[in-house]
C-alpha cells in the first residue's frame, strides 16, 4: 500500500468538496482517523481556487505520528494569515488551517507556483465494538 497519494483537481470551487472527499477516502483506506482532515483540505484547496486562480494537487503523505497535507496551486503569490472582522464571510481559512494543524508552513515552487503544507496528528481507527449478547449471570467464554 502507498503512504503517499496526490491528486490533481480543476479550478472551480465545486472541486473544493470533491478534494476534500478524496483526502478523506485515501486516509480511511490507510485506517487513520482525523476529526479536521476535510476542513484543512477544504480551506487550502478554497484559498487555491479563490486566491490562487487556479487548478490545485492535493497531496496526502503518512508519516510515522502525523500525515502531511499539501496543496499545491499555479499561482506565486504567497498568503498571508489575517483576523477577519467579525461580520465578514470569508477570510478565516489560514486561521483554521493554523489552529487545527500541528503546524503549517508555504514554500515556493521552481515552476512558479506555491505550496501550503500542514501537519496534521493523527490516531489509528478504532474497530467497531461488538456487543454480544449473554444471559444474566453468564461468565464470558
């Protein structure tokens, strides 16, 4: 099995949840389990789309206590994290990146674009509990 996978998505925002659900699938498939896998991708593959201007590479690696997301996009200009108003509706995607990632970072790319990476821990997937039924007063088998 692969512990790392990328993927390639277009520049609409309707591939922001078909990203965010692809992480999801590949992560499951490693029998990891992450509460904010879906919001960080969702939030870098936005500011991809949004910011960026263009198509973006999700890229999913594990390592040995985290997986490393990075998304990549066409666009050189770097982010910048802000505090948003209160009332606006938008501009809060590096502060929830930032506050749900062990930690994050951007690097440049040779090709002209970016890359914004972070760290996220994770936790191996807990089987299911089955519960078996016994009559009161039975010892287990």
């Amino acid at each position: 099995m692969s512990w790392e996978r990328s993927q390639r998505f277009g520049s609409s925002l309707n591939q922001v949840g078909t990203a965010r659900r692809f992480a999801i699938s590949v992560v499951q498939e490693w029998g990891c389990d992450f509460i904010d896998l879906g919001l960080v991708v969702g939030e870098l593959a936005a500011n991809a789309v949004v910011h960026g201007r263009s198509g973006f590479t999700v890229s999913l690696s594990c390592r040995w206590d985290r997986i490393v997301v990075e998304v990549a996009d066409d666009n050189p200009g770097l982010p910048s994290m802000v505090v948003a108003p209160g009332a606006a509706s938008s501009g809060r995607g590096l502060v929830i990146v930032d506050r749900l990632s062990k930690t994050w970072g951007v690097r440049p790319e040779p090709s002209g674009g970016k890359v914004i990476w972070a760290d996220l821990e994770y936790r191996a997937a807990v089987a299911p509990l089955h519960v078996v039924a016994r009559p009161l007063g039975a010892k287990p088998p």
